[in-house]
C-alpha cells in the first residue's frame, strides 16, 4: 500500500513556490519538501488543510492511494 503525495502537482498548478506555500501554511521549508517528496511518514489534519486552503483544492488533490 502507497500513499502518494502530490502538493508538487497541485505547486504547479498554481504557480506558487516552496517558500511561498510554506510562508503561507507557517511550516519550514524542509518540512515541506519531505512531506512535497513524499518522505513523511505522516501529516497533521491542521497542516492538510492550511496547505488546501493555501492552494485551493481537496485533500483528495494531495493524497492518492495506489497499490503496489
């Protein structure tokens, strides 16, 4: 089972820079870039949604299951 992380997509999307987001979700860019790399072994509810707020979309636009 794989839980995949895809705030670099949504990044993309919406044109919007690592210290940008981090900035606006008040989370240290190294802790971001684990978590945009996929890293984490976890995430807070509280920073999920400060990063869909941050980048307007769903949890369900950062997080993706795939089987292995």
């Amino acid at each position: 089972m794989s839980i995949i992380v895809n705030v670099d997509v949504m990044m993309a999307k919406r044109k919007m820079s690592l210290q940008e987001l981090a900035e606006k979700i008040g989370i240290t860019q190294a802790n971001l870039s684990i978590l945009k790399t996929g890293k984490a072994k976890a995430i807070r509810f509280s920073t999920l949604e400060a990063i869909c707020k941050a980048l307007d979309c769903q949890p369900g636009d950062i997080l993706e299951y795939r089987e292995d």
